[in-house]
C-alpha cells in the first residue's frame, strides 16, 4: 500500500472513532433516554378553552 493511502485511513478510523465517542457522550449527557417529569404548574385558561388539547383532558 502507499504511505498516502495509510494516512488517509487513519484519518479516516480516527474520526470514526470521534464520532462514536462523541455520540455515547451525548446519549449519556442526555439522561440515558429518559423523560423528564413535568413540572408541576396550575393548567391555564383562556375563557372556557383549556391549557392542553380535548384529547388528554380527564373527565
């Protein structure tokens, strides 16, 4: 093989292995996947439309 080809994929190999790591770096940042909770807060109103869609209300 050529020294230039060499070199090329080791650039190559390295920034995959950047890339890899900087991957699992974020997933683990970002709490593993899990959601946060939501906050507390009183549902607001605008007259007689609720804060959150018809779908997910409760009765």
């Amino acid at each position: 093989m050529s020294g230039s080809i060499v070199v090329v994929l080791f650039l190559l190999a390295a920034v995959v292995l950047l890339a890899i790591a900087g991957t699992a770096v974020l997933v683990w940042r970002d709490g593993h996947g899990k959601i946060p909770q939501e906050k507390p807060e009183r549902p607001w109103t605008a007259g007689t439309l609720p804060s959150v869609p018809y779908s997910l209300l409760r009765f």
